[in-house]
C-alpha cells in the first residue's frame, strides 16, 4: 500500500478457509496424490449431493466448465450444436459465457438485461426467440436466479435446449431446486471471490448420464480412461487398461482440477450453508441502507438469491454520478468494481465474435455506466455496512 492509497477498510472478499482447509492440504501433501483422483471423486460427489443432481465433473476453473459445457452439447449423439445455430445470450455477463461458444462456431443473439433483477429482460427474450434459435444460456448474475418457469415456457414447447453459467449464484434458489440445475448442464466457479474457494476450480453439473460421460471424456484429452466400461461415448470399453489408456474418441482438452483443490472443496462444501445464510443477513442489512436512498437502484431478488455481491445503480435524473460514488468509495477504503463486465456488446472483442444484437441494450447501457457493485462475504458485515452508510449519505444526502 503506497501513501497515496487508503486502507481497504471494506474489501470485495476475503479468505474463508481456517484449520479444517488447512488440514486437507496437508493430507493431499501426505498422499503424495497431486493429480486428479480420490479427493476429486469425493468432492464431486458431496457438490452432486448438495444440488440434488445425479453427475458433477470437477475441472480447474468455471471458464473451463463452460467450455466443456459447450463442447458436451457439439458431441452428443442427437440434437448437437452445429457451427452457424442461434443461441441466446444475456448483454451482461463475464468473458467466458460468450467465447466457448463463439469458439464452437455458434451465433451469439445479445438480449437486453432487466434493469433490476440483472437477469435477462423476459419480454425482450421473448421476442429474440425464433425458428432458428437452438439454446438459450440462462446467467443467474451476482447470486440472483433468473425467473425459470417462464424460460421453461419460453423454450420447451420450441424445443430449446436451456443451459446455466450459474458460477456467481451457488447456493441461489428458485422453487425448490438450486440454481444450476434447471437446464441441461450448469456451471459453477470456486474462484477465490465466489461463495466457496478452491483457490482455482469450476464444476459442471448434468443430469443426463450421455452428457455426464461426454464430460468425462473431454476433461481429459478426449481419451476414454475416465469411462465407465459401460458408457454413453464408446459403448463398452476394453478390460485391458493397457489398450484403453491412449485411446482418444473425442477432441478434448487437459482441464483437471488439483486434488488440493478438491481436497478443499469437501471442506468448503460442508460449510456452504452457513456462508449463504450470512450473505442472506448481510443482504437484507444492505437492502435496508439503499431503501434511504432512492437515487439508487439495487437488485430485485427472484427466488432466493446467495447475494455473490450488493450491485447499486444511479437512477438518471440523480444529481451525482457513478464516478462521484466510486471516487468516494475509493477514498473511505471500499472496494468496488463495475457490474461484471457491463454491456459486453461494447468490448472491441466483439469483431472477433459471430453475433447479432437483438433490439436495443439499453439497461445494458444504464447498467454500464451508472452501476456498480460491492463486496459481501460471510460473516458479520455490519461495520463495513455503516461505513457505507455513512459514505452514501455524505454523497447522496441523508
């Protein structure tokens, strides 16, 4: 920290591990077993058991879990992506929603956002729908679930395939299922700012058992040693390992976690419940504050969101700006970042990406110039929520 920076007096996030992560790195250490084996089975099976589904595969990071996502849904055996179909997007998102799929020839449609909820303008999805729309990614943003009743109604009668980036929103709800797991495969990131930590790491989840060997497959180099014998890629596999252990069936990649990563997930996943119910009180300390400050616009909850972050938007008309609160905020010590990647229509990037905007983005727009977002992590966050307070009422008047 140079003398020119404040103290961070109120972070994005913070460590959540303690002696019980600790301990499992030392018992992977122990093992001598670095690479992908029995921790990762178990981890896999504790964040399968956590969201009620039948299949997770453990990879290093969420932006790899969407690209095997991607993958899985080129190599199935009917109804594959081909290079040229439609899928929809949400204008607000991270990097690594769009580029596997751009990377798999696919043909991005960008809709608009709801200025509220973050999550796809229903209306606008709507409309974007057409005969050649082939998949629909659903991205539940900063730990708020999209409304998947209406998506299913949207979709299902077409035949639209519905798959989640859910790696902001683990341990959100809607109805009675997890986020993540109302679309064909969903995707989940333990990054060390997301609700769990395994350092690096990202897990996708299926229920259906031919996506589930896919997945399998294409985590590591497209062989089929990680296969069961009897599998929905190759049919059944050789008895002799020596045969199997080169055999390539699929053009896959070398995306495997750690076994400390997963060695540290089993300890994380124990203590996911807790860290959501703190984000949950520390959220509705937070809606509290901004309800005295109608000049701001915060998320609108749908289902029960796991509140990854506190997003605040100036309202047009105010009679301060964005940079007026993040200048304030930078010098009381409060961290605070952009929402997400904002409206990413707007990235150069874009040249490089197959893709059509539908309509206009506009609280896409509103939401890249005028928002922002906070940290909340577990624990009590009521000191750094006072000074909040007290830097919102400096800014925006009691």
């Amino acid at each position: 920290m140079t003398a020119s920076q404040p103290e961070v007096r109120y972070s994005l996030s913070q460590s959540t591990w303690d002696d019980a992560e600790h301990a499992a790195l030392q018992r992977v250490i122990a093992s001598g077993q670095f690479t992908m084996s029995a921790e990762t089975a178990e981890y896999e099976r504790v964040f399968a058991d956590f969201l009620g589904t039948p299949y997770c595969v453990a990879v290093n990071s969420g932006s790899t879990a969407n690209l095997l996502m991607t993958a899985a849904l080129r190599y199935r055996r009917s109804d594959a992506l081909a290079p040229g179909d439609e899928v929809i997007v949400p204008a607000v998102s991270w990097p690594t929603t769009y580029y596997p799929l751009s990377q798999y020839g696919l043909r991005l449609k960008f809709v608009d956002i709801d200025a509220e909820t973050l999550n796809y303008d229903l209306d606008a999805l709507e409309a974007a729908i057409t005969d050649r729309t082939r998949l629909v990614m659903v991205v539940n943003l900063l730990g708020n679930a999209n409304d998947f009743d209406r998506i299913r109604a949207l979709c299902e009668p077409r035949g639209i395939d519905i798959v989640e980036d859910n790696c902001e929103s683990l341990g959100a709800t809607f109805g009675d299922r997890q986020c993540g797991t109302h679309g064909l495969m969903g995707t989940f990131s333990s990054f060390f700012s997301h609700h769990i930590s395994t350092m690096e790491g990202g897990v996708i989840c299926t229920a259906d058992e031919e996506l589930y060997h896919i997945l399998l497959s294409l985590r590591a180099h497209g062989w089929t040693r990680n296969l069961p014998k009897f599998n929905q890629v190759t049919g059944e596999k050789s008895d002799d390992p020596f045969e199997e252990s080169f055999k390539f069936v699929l053009p896959g990649y070398s995306v495997r976690p750690l076994e400390m990563s997963a060695a540290v997930g089993i300890e994380q996943i124990a203590k996911l419940p807790g860290f959501v119910a703190d984000r949950r009180r520390n959220a509705a300390r937070y809606l509290e504050i901004l309800s005295r400050y109608p000049q701001l616009m915060t998320q609108r909850e749908i289902g029960e969101a796991s509140w990854f972050g506190f997003s605040m938007v100036v309202r047009p008309g105010a009679s301060f700006g964005r940079s007026d609160l993040v200048r304030a905020f930078q010098a009381a010590g409060i961290e605070c970042r952009p929402i997400v990647a904002g409206n990413f229509a707007k990235n150069p990037v874009m040249r490089w990406l197959d893709h059509e905007v539908h309509g206009t983005l506009r609280n896409a727009d509103l939401i890249d110039t005028n928002g922002l977002f906070i940290g909340n992590r577990e624990g009590d966050l009521d000191a750094e929520l006072d000074l909040l307070a007290s830097v919102l009422d400096e800014v925006v008047g009691a």
